[in-house]
C-alpha cells in the first residue's frame, strides 16, 4: 500500500503530553493518529463523544445565582431565616439523603 504525509498543528506542550502517553501505550504518534483514522472510517463516526466543556462559573453568574435564590425564597416567605435555620435544613436534607 502506498505510504502518504500528513502534516498537523498543534499546541506544543499537547504534542508533548500527546507523545508521551502514546510512549506509555507502546506506540508513536504516528500509530496512535493510525489507529484513530482505521476507527473513523471502520464505524464511520469518531469513536468518542464530543462536547463541550461545561461552562466555568464566573463572579458575575454566581452572583446573579444567589440573587435569583434571594428572589426565591423571598417569595416562599423565608428570606428571613437565620444562618443557624438554615444550617439545619441542609443537614436534614444531608440525612435524607444518606438514608
């Protein structure tokens, strides 16, 4: 069969790390970027999912998080429980749920 280059860019240090565990696998780059292209047209998908990452919380949606939890329980009428109340209603849940 007739031998073909393929050229990629990456990141270097994925490089690196990509070399290095393909090293641990007992294999090169090049058999590992093999064994996924026979994958891809073998089931004619890539062999994995695909996502995205989930989304990082930042100050700004976490503060808007608690104001729509000040919301909630302002109209649930228990926006004025103390720190000591509410402790205890999330160690109860705690014991709910380990039983």
């Amino acid at each position: 069969m007739a031998q073909a280059t393929f050229s990629v860019r990456m990141d270097e240090s994925l490089k690196e790390q990509f070399d290095t565990l393909c090293r641990d696998f007992g294999m090169n780059m090049t058999t590992a970027i093999n064994v996924f292209a026979r994958a891809v047209v073998l089931q004619r998908r890539i062999p994995f999912e695909i996502s995205s990452p989930e989304p990082q919380v930042t100050r700004n949606s976490a503060v808007q998080a608690f104001r729509a939890l000040r919301e909630q329980a302002k109209d649930n009428g228990v926006s004025d429980m103390t720190l000591d109340e509410i402790n205890a209603e999330i160690a109860a849940a705690r014991r709910e749920m380990s039983e």
